[in-house]
C-alpha cells in the first residue's frame, strides 16, 4: 500500500458500514440507519458524508439514501435503474454505473461487481419501482486498501475471478440466511476468494436472519480466514 495512513471502517448493522479514507472523508455503503434496529442511536444521523454506494434498492440498503443525498450532497454510485430513481427523487451528484465499470469518486475508486439478489424499490403507495440489478463493490483507497462489499448476494463462481482481478485485503460477505447466503455458503464464498479477513453482515438484524460469525468461522478455520465479528457501532482499521 502506498501510504501509511490508514482507513478506518465503522459497523452500523446489517449491511451498513461507514469509511473514514486517509484524506478524512466519508463514505457509507448501504444507507439504513434511521429505522435499523442494530444501528446504534449515535449513529443514526451524520455529521459529514462524502461519498455514497448503494448495492440494491430494497428498503434495508436505501431508506436513507435520499435524504442524505439532500442533507450533504455526496457524490453517489449505484446502478443506473437506481440512479434514475435516485435523481427523480432530487437526489443531486448522481453517477450511474454497471457491472464491470470502475470511475473514481471523490478519493475512492469503484468497481461494480456482480451479485446474485433481486432489486425492486418499494414506493410511499406500497408499488415496487424497477431498481435495475443488485450488485456488490469493490472499493480502493488512495492507499491502495481494497475491500469488496458483496452487497446481498447467495455465493456464486465469479467470485473467484472478482477475487483474481481485484484482490481484495477485506471482504464483506452476508451470513444471515433467508434472504441471502448462510454462512455455509459465505463459507464457501471464502474458499473461493481465497479470503484472508471478512467482517459478517446482514445477520441478527431480525429473527428469521439466523445465521452467526461462529458458524462462519467454525466452517472456515481450516482456511485460516480472520472472521473479524463487529458488533454494531464498533470500528476496525487498515
């Protein structure tokens, strides 16, 4: 890595995480914060925001997005479906994107990567607007730090070449069941990655999500996989 500075990454339930860059910027993958039951009290609003990336437009991975958009103006990635809706919404600093495009926004740069999960935006009157396709991303710092947020997604075979291309020195995978993988398959996401450290998410938020970081980790201690388990508002750094 190319700098000595570090990124520091926040947990803010479920799927939610907020990056401090080395520059001092910020940047949430995922915007749920307000009605998140895991998202701690302190965390629910912000004070600054820079950069935002949005994987899919379920309620749990976008509620937030517009009014944040209003509130800070960040410069936001997300799939070209979900910016249409995002821009109609008035959201501003808008930039769509596909699967296999890379731009650079603010101090980051973005790839957009496969994910296997629907994408469907609930209205206010209860319809579903279009959402295009869910993704996942892989993000650089200026450091050279790379992490891969696997958005919801059940395991699939690319995710070897995404590890191939990107190497990625963190991976964000979901454990919780139901609605996306178990940790059986995040598991075998891992094995397929080759993954060195990954932080569980999307799990615990709710009853049904029942999948645990123990389970994860038990399944892949012969791997040597670091299963780094965040608890709601705590912190890692790279």
């Amino acid at each position: 890595m190319s700098s000595s500075q570090a990124v520091t990454y926040k947990y803010l339930g479920h799927s939610t995480f907020l990056f401090t860059t080395p520059a001092g910027k910020k940047l949430i993958i995922d915007p749920w914060l307000k009605n998140n039951p895991a998202c701690p009290a302190a965390d629910k609003t912000l004070a600054a925001l820079d950069t935002m990336l949005i994987t899919h437009g379920h309620f749990d991975h976008i509620q937030d997005a517009v009014e944040l958009a209003q509130q800070h103006k960040p410069q936001i990635g997300c799939i070209f479906e979900t910016a249409l809706w995002l821009q109609r919404k008035g959201a501003q600093n808008v930039s769509p994107m596909n699967k296999g495009g890379s731009q650079k926004l603010n101090d980051v740069r973005v790839t957009m990567v496969d994910a296997r999960h629907s994408c469907g935006i609930l209205e206010d009157d209860g319809s579903v607007t279009y959402g295009g396709e869910a993704a996942g991303y892989v993000v650089e710092f200026e450091n050279g730090f790379r992490i891969y947020h696997a958005g919801d997604t059940t395991v699939f075979g690319d995710m070897k070449i995404i590890a191939e291309l990107y190497q990625p020195h963190l991976v964000l995978l979901p454990i919780g069941d139901l609605f996306t993988m178990s940790p059986k398959e995040a598991a075998y996401a891992c094995r397929l990655m080759q993954a060195k450290r990954v932080v569980p998410m999307h799990y615990a938020t709710f009853p049904p999500l029942i999948g645990t970081p123990e389970e994860l980790r038990q399944l892949t201690k012969d791997l040597g996989t670091e299963v780094i388990a965040l608890r709601p508002g705590e912190t890692g750094k790279q």
